[in-house]
C-alpha cells in the first residue's frame, strides 16, 4: 500500500478518536460532532479517460463516510472517506474500477447568512484537499494509480430530530494527475474529475444542532 495512502489512513483514526474523546467535553450546540453515511451515484469526467475509453454518464454506487465536527456555530472541519464505483460507457472497451477517495475539509454553515431558511433546514459548504486512488478491475488490478484532489461541495440537511437529520450533498472533486499510458498504466483507468451525488443520514454525537 503506498506510504501516502497510509498517513492518510492513520490520520483518519487519530482524527476520529481525537473527535470522539472530545465529545464529551463539547457544549451544547455549537460544539457538535456528528457521523453521516450517505449512498449515491458519481459522474466522473470523460477529459479523464483515454483513446478509447469512455466511462458511464451516470454510475452506482458512491458511499460516502464522515466525522463532521463544529468549532462555533458557523465553521467546523469534516474527514471523509468516500468509494465509488465506474464502469465503461456503450460501445466502448470494456472496464470497471474502483475509485476512492479521503478528504480533510472546512464546513461553513451558512444559516446565519441565509435567514429566511425553516428552522430545521440547514445548508453547509465544504471545501478541502484529499488523496484519490484508483483501482481497474479484471486483468490490471496491480496498476494501481493515486494523486492528490482538492474537493468543494453543498449540503442540504432536514432536521428529523434534535439528533437525526437527513441531507443531500452535492460535490465535485478535481484529481490532480498527469496523462497515462491505458496499456502500460492500466487498462480502463481513470485520471480525472468526479460529480457526486448522494442522499444520506446525519447523526449527532455530541450536542443537538437544532436544540433550543
């Protein structure tokens, strides 16, 4: 496994304990940690394939993984891990891979700025790098390929409970990797952005966002 791709992965364990051993220390509201889990489809850009290789307009699945975590009541930092799946486009050469992602990102909460919003309606921005690694499938597993990503997004959460609220987000991620070679580089990769879409479910930690 790359060196990289191992840093992020202990940074995600050190972040999410860090997190959770402050929960218990956060306050009410303001200082709010939450999980979300969201399930949806991925658009990647067809400016990322080669020759012939086309991907999908639309495939199924991405999931979508996070540790939100409020610092005041309008910033906060999220750390995400996401998967996607692409297959090849009709008439086009035959492929399938794996195309994953982790992203640390700042949250802006707009709430404040758009007043006119329902009380349980909440919208977040996100914005934030992140390490891609793609993976085909079939006879080329072992051309593997990761780059850096920058990502930015949109949230839209209802508020079920003081606890539960359901969102939808809305993001793109710009990968950050030279052209290849789709015969000595891996046959059906992929090197370039990405459209997601997904529905999910937001749980709160620590503290309630829409408490009184």
């Amino acid at each position: 496994m790359n060196l990289n791709f191992k840093i992020f992965k202990l940074a995600f364990v050190f972040l999410s304990c860090f997190f959770v051993t402050n929960c218990s220390f956060s306050q009410e509201g303001t200082s709010l940690m939450k999980a979300q889990f969201g399930l949806g489809i991925n658009s990647p850009s067809s400016s990322g394939f080669v020759g012939d290789f086309e991907g999908k307009g639309i495939n199924f699945p991405t999931v979508d993984l996070g540790l939100q975590y409020m610092f005041s009541s309008s910033l906060g930092a999220k750390l995400d891990y996401s998967f996607s799946r692409v297959s090849n486009n009709d008439n086009t050469p035959q492929f399938k891979l794996n195309y994953s992602r982790i992203n640390a990102q700042l949250m802006y909460d707009v709430n404040n700025i758009f007043t006119f919003l329902p009380p349980r309606v909440g919208v977040f921005f996100h914005a934030g790098p992140g390490y891609s690694t793609v993976k085909p499938l079939g006879n080329y597993t072992e051309n593997k390929k990761s780059f850096l990503n920058i990502m930015a997004g949109m949230q839209c959460h209802y508020g079920l409970s003081d606890t539960l609220s359901i969102y939808t987000d809305v993001s793109y991620i710009n990968g950050f990797r030279k052209d290849f070679n789709p015969i000595s580089s891996g046959y059906g990769s992929f090197n370039g952005n990405m459209l997601t879409v997904t529905f999910g479910v937001s749980i709160s930690l620590s503290g309630c966002y829409f408490c009184d």
